[in-house]
C-alpha cells in the first residue's frame, strides 16, 4: 500500500504511475501560499532584435537583487511582453527595471529611473497587482486588483489604484491590463472611437484569447479565434488515468478545435452540409452544430471533451454548445455592461457535464453507459450590434468569479478606454480583457477560503467544500464591430 504526507492547509496532489512502488514516501504537492501578491508586468518594447530577451529585475531577491541573469524572463508578442511572479509584500523602497539581454550575453538596461514595485493595499491578505509601461519611459502607474478572501456573497471585488511619484507615461502606445487602466489600448477610425450602433452593417468579431493552465498536470483546454468564429474546448482531466491505452484529453481538445475552425471557415464542410437546405445562407446556429458534428466525425485522437462553438453572420450570432463551457453575450448601456445572453450549463449530474467522446475500442463503453454526441448540443441564435461584446470561456472562469465580477472587470476595462480614446465607443484590447478576466479567475481558484460559484454549487449538493475550484482556465473575448473602418490603437 502507498502512503503520503499530507499538507496542513491547501489541496494535495499525488503523482505516480500504475505499478510503481517508489522507495520514499511521495510528497504531497501545494499550490502556492496565499500570502504576498502576484505582479504582472504587460510592457512595450520595440528596441529588441531576434533572439534578445526582455527582462525584469528588481532590488528583491524574487526579482533577481539587480543580476539580469537571475530576472524574470518576459514572454513576447512583438512589441509587447509580459510576464508575473509572486512577491512577498514588497517594501515600498523596492524597485525594478526592464533590461534587453541578447544572445551573446551583452545586456542594455532602460535609461531613467528605477520604476517602483506596488506596495501592499493592506486591506486582505491576497491580491493581484499590475506594472506596465514602454521600455525607456519610466512614467509608470501601477494597478492593483484585489480577490477578497472569505465570504463573498453580492459583494463585488475592490479595486485599488497605487500611483508611483514618476510622471504618468506619455506614450500613445501604453498597453496594460484593461481591468483597471486608464491606458488600455483602442479601436478606432480614424482619429476618434467606433460609437455602438443598432444599423445593420456588415460586421466582425475582434478577439483575444487566455488560456492559463492548472498548476499541476498538462493544460487540457484549446480554443481557436477567427473573425466569425471563435470556439472553446475542455478536456475532461479524469481520462488522464487511461494514457496508457492512448487516451490524451489535451489532444483531443485541440484537435475537435482545429476540424471545428477548418469545418466552419468560409468553404468548409459545415457550409457545404447546410446549403442545400438554406439556400447557401444557413442560420449561425445551424452552423455552429455543423461544426461541431464535423469535428466529432472527423477527429482520430482519444480523449473526452466539452466543446462550444460561436459563429457571427452579419448582425446574428449563433452557438452550439455541449457540456458546462459557456459564452455571454454584453450590451452597452449608460450605468454599464449587462448581460443579455448567456448559456446553461448541461449536466448529467453535479460537475458531471456533457461531453463528445472518442475511446479506443478496448476502453468501450460499457453496457448501459451514457454517451453524448453533437446532436446533444444546446442551440442558440440572437441579434447583436456593433459595440456587444461576446465572451466564450471554459468552466474555469464560470467556476471562479461571479457575473457581477466578470461584469465588474469589463465596466472599469472600457470606462478607461472610452476616456483614452476620446470616443463613447472605444472598447478595450480584447486580448488584455480576456487576460485579467483569467487571471483574477486563476487567483481565485488558488484561494481555499472565498467563496467562488463552484463552491457554492457543491454546498447545494451537501458537499463540504470552499474555495475556488483550480483548473485550466480560456477566456475568449470578442467585440462585435464593422467589417472595415476599424483599426488597432
């Protein structure tokens, strides 16, 4: 028999293999101690050639003690980065700055001031905190969300704004994180912003994606992003245990994504399958489904997954969706966004939800065994407008923020927008949406004592439960705008 330790506090991850029986005792795994706060640094720096690296170093340890080679290493979407790490509550006298480390070892630190790390709120005892800026340009405003611990019921998360004594940043190309920034990026034509509006035009989606992974195992969540389609899937993380038999979740997610994008592109088999019938002008929904049949035909890897499909044509917007992902659909109003749409989440019983599933035949079902498939689908069809916002996520988020925090980030997001961008339409960088609404979600699902949705769900079904729920966590976010006219700030 095996035997382990368990943590005092915190969740328990066992790793092993069938069959093995290791000479030691196997540790039990923690997430990450709520204490201290998670800092992200989304910055702009356009000075690096290929093969440099950007990176962050500070006067604390976490950050490197002023050794470039001990930073932390940003992720780059040219000519963006970003990057986090959890830091003990920092000293207000810590700082930080951005240095270019290239290849060959040769390092160019940023000219100006040292840039200041953001001090703790003292209000709870974990939050999220934001640095961001242009490389070169000191002017740096720090941004603070904090995820209250405990019970939340209606209360909505707090925001704090921590301001460094450094002039603001004046650059027009400033990209931080649209849940609190007063430099969230735009969409535009020309000099001012696209306002909402109920005329009929030809329209797009332009869209963000998130995916962050759980702390322990293979992310098994995959999405795709066009711009009249977007769609989610999440592996279900149970089949792991049949990898042997050449059961991959995380591949079977991402293939059904890849024959679902291939399938619902202008020409695909989910156009040709429909136009008989519609007269080569099938209804969104009816294409979304398409799809997602196309995909469950198609695909040759094992696995179990949810899948969701969102397809936009002209002012509708159509949804096929299986299991407990799901999408919102937000309108514009003057006392901020709400929710006109959203799915159900279909369950067979409590965090049982439907799935497509695909098993090699020595892992058939058994007698009697439930099975879904894309005729199961929950089909949606509604009118939308120029300025909606629609999101598409995994259960990742739902599980973890309420609607009136989800709709909390977005409000502040946009008014910041809307104020930088001079125009009572300009919406925030859907890419940066989707990311603070994912990582406030992940942040909730390490905290064992708040309350989350999922927590409350397991309550109602009499289980002893409380906490965010960890998992992989895909936040897609797409505005509705014009098919032209409309360009990236």
């Amino acid at each position: 028999n095996r035997s382990f330790v368990l943590p005092t506090s915190g969740h328990a991850v066992l790793a092993t293999s069938f069959g093995e029986q290791p000479d030691t005792v196997p540790q039990a795994l923690k997430p990450p101690t709520l204490t201290g706060c998670l800092v992200m640094w989304d910055v702009v720096c356009a000075r690096t050639v290929p093969g440099d690296e950007l990176v962050v170093v500070g006067s604390s340890e976490e950050l490197g003690a002023w050794d470039p080679r001990r930073g932390i290493v940003l992720s780059c979407a040219f000519p963006k980065w970003s990057g986090s790490a959890w830091l003990k509550y920092p000293d207000p006298k810590e700082s930080w700055k951005l240095v270019i480390r290239s290849k060959t070892g040769a390092v160019e630190w940023e000219d100006g001031k040292n840039r200041p790390l953001p001090g703790h709120s003292g209000q709870r005892p974990l939050d999220l905190r934001i640095a961001s800026g242009t490389f070169g340009d000191s002017g740096e405003a720090h941004e603070s969300l904090v995820i209250p611990k405990g019970k939340m019921g209606k209360q909505e998360p707090s925001f704090v704004r921590q301001w460094s004594s450094i002039s603001d940043c004046s650059t027009s190309f400033c990209r931080h994180m649209t849940s609190t920034d007063d430099d969230a990026s735009v969409i535009s034509g020309g000099s001012t912003g696209v306002t909402p509006t109920r005329e009929a035009v030809p329209t797009k989606l332009w869209s963000g994606a998130t995916c962050l992974g759980k702390l322990s195992g293979q992310c098994e969540d995959a999405h795709f992003v066009t711009e009249q389609a977007v769609g989610v899937a999440d592996g279900v993380g149970s089949m792991s245990r049949y990898a042997k038999y050449g059961v991959d979740t995380a591949a079977y997610a991402a293939e059904l994504m890849e024959r679902a994008a291939h399938a619902i592109a202008p020409g695909g088999s989910a156009w040709s399958e429909t136009n008989n019938d519609y007269k080569g002008r099938p209804p969104p929904d009816v294409l979304a489904a398409a799809a997602v049949r196309a995909a469950e035909a198609e695909s040759t890897t094992f696995g179990a997954s949810t899948i969701s499909v969102l397809q936009l044509t002209g002012s509708s917007i159509g949804v096929a969706n299986l299991g407990d992902s799901g999408f919102m659909v937000l309108h514009q109003t003057q006392q901020g966004f709400e929710v006109v749409t959203r799915s159900t989440e279909q369950q067979h019983g409590w965090n049982f939800p439907y799935q497509l599933m695909r098993l090699p035949s020595t892992l058939g079902l058994s007698a009697g065994a439930q099975s879904d498939s894309a005729a199961d689908c929950d089909c949606y069809q509604f009118p939308v407008r120029v300025g909606d916002l629609v999101l598409l996520y995994s259960d990742g988020l739902a599980d973890n923020l309420f609607e009136c925090e989800i709709l909390e980030v977005i409000d502040r997001a946009c008014a910041n927008a809307r104020r930088r961008g001079k125009g009572a339409g300009a919406f925030a960088d859907p890419e940066l949406l989707s990311r603070s609404l994912a990582r406030a979600a992940q942040v909730r699902s390490w905290d064992t004592s708040a309350d989350s949705p999922f927590s409350v769900a397991a309550r109602q079904q009499g289980q002893a439960f409380s906490g965010g729920k960890e998992d992989d966590i895909t936040v897609v976010a797409a505005w509705v705008v014009p098919q032209s006219g409309v360009m990236a700030a």
